[in-house]
C-alpha cells in the first residue's frame, strides 16, 4: 500500500494549493444522505475531516491512515474536535471493532477515474491484488447492512508541473506499468529538489470494479451527475 512519509511535510501545502477542493467534496458528503457514524478510509493529514468537523458536530467521526507522519499532522489538527477518533491502521488489517454507516475515501485507498467520455476505472493505493481483496474483505466488515461506501472521483492522471502558494513547483509524472501505474511526485525549490516520491497504483476497468466491489456486497447506486464528487454504493 502507499506510504507517504516522504511527502507528508509537504503534503497540506500542495494539497491546498487548488489541488482538491475541501468545501466541495465536504458537500457532496453532507447532501448524500444521512450518516451518523462515518469512517474516512486513508485520511491523511485529516484536511476533508477538518472541513467535515468543523460543519457536522453531531455525528461521529472516525479517520485511520497508514503512513504514521501524515496521522501525527492529523492528530495536532483535529485535536480541538472531540467527535474525531483516529487510528494507525493498515486496510489489510483493519480492525476498528464497529461498524459505520458511511465509509469513503477521497484520493484515499480507492477512487475512480473519470472525464465524462470514456469509461471510468477504479485505481487503488494497493497494486497487489490480493491485498486489495483483503482490504475491501475489512472495510465490508465496518460497513453496517444498508450503509454506504463512497468513492471519489478524479480527473485523468497526467504529467504536469505547477507552481503552488509560496513558489515552489509541484511536478508528477506517469509511467504506465502492468494492472496500473506508477506516479512520481516531486517539489522543487528552485533548481533544489525538496521532495521525491514514488508509488505504484492497481488500476481495475469499470465492470472489473463493480464486479470486485460487488464480490464484498457493494451494489452501485449510478448518479445523475456527469462528473460527480464521488461513486456511491449500497452493503447489502
């Protein structure tokens, strides 16, 4: 699974930097439907719960991650919500011991990929194959009968480089690899490189996606939305 320790310091500042939109997705969340529990899979530096805290203080919020740094930004962040539990936790492995009745992941563990022409593709943090089974086995486990998992969408990945805020350059490129990708982030100050990271993604084709999720009890539920924030599914 993707560890993202070599870009956590920099993480808030690129993501901030237009890269998502907090508010936007934080909507979606809210206008889905009702939730009283709900589990962010891969939270990262906690910035959607944040955003979702900060708007939803009667519910209960649960967020784990992988990579230890990002959840210690995490932690200094949400600590003044006391509705915010979070977690070290593998998917693999995950093991909460309750069960939700909204899970999602927004550029988290799993999300689609669509542009409103062609076929939208699942792409996991996970390339192997196995460990993605056994991480959508965990997560159906957490979901309560009739509760929803959403998964975000994103545009097609590509090479690009931008400057952000303060000036630096956020660059990431795209190797093509057998069942996925692999992407390269990096940061550049300058002619100094800041930061480099590599992971490597699994990439499953729509109907492969439905089949795998629908394997764990997961039926999709089409929206009307072109391009929406996320694709919902039902547990049955």
């Amino acid at each position: 699974m993707g560890d993202y320790t070599n870009m956590s310091s920099y993480y808030d500042l690129i993501m901030t930097s237009g890269y998502y939109d907090y508010q936007k997705i934080v909507n979606e969340l809210l206008f889905s439907g009702d939730f009283h529990q709900v589990l962010e899979i891969g939270c990262g530096t906690g910035l959607i719960l944040e955003e979702l805290a900060g708007r939803k203080k009667d519910i209960g919020i649960t967020g784990f991650d992988l990579t230890e740094a990002m959840l210690a930004i995490a932690k200094k962040r949400l600590d003044k919500f006391g509705h915010v539990q979070l977690e070290h936790q593998n998917v693999t492995a995950l093991a909460l011991h309750k069960q939700y009745d909204l899970a999602f992941s927004y550029g988290g563990v799993w999300y689609f990929v669509m542009d409103g022409v062609n076929e939208p593709f699942l792409v996991s943090h996970i390339y192997d194959a196995q460990s993605n089974l056994d991480g959508l086995s965990k997560v159906a486990a957490h979901v309560q009968s009739k509760g929803r998992l959403l998964l975000g969408v994103q545009g097609p990945h590509r090479d690009y480089q931008s400057p952000i805020t303060n000036g630096y350059v956020y660059s990431q490129t795209i190797q093509p690899i057998d069942h996925g990708f692999t992407k390269h982030y990096f940061l550049h100050d300058g002619e100094e490189q800041l930061m480099e990271q590599r992971i490597d993604y699994r990439t499953y084709s729509f109907v492969e996606a439905l089949a795998l999720l629908g394997s764990f009890g997961f039926k999709h539920q089409p929206g009307s939305q072109a391009l929406p924030q996320f694709q919902s599914f039902v547990k049955a």
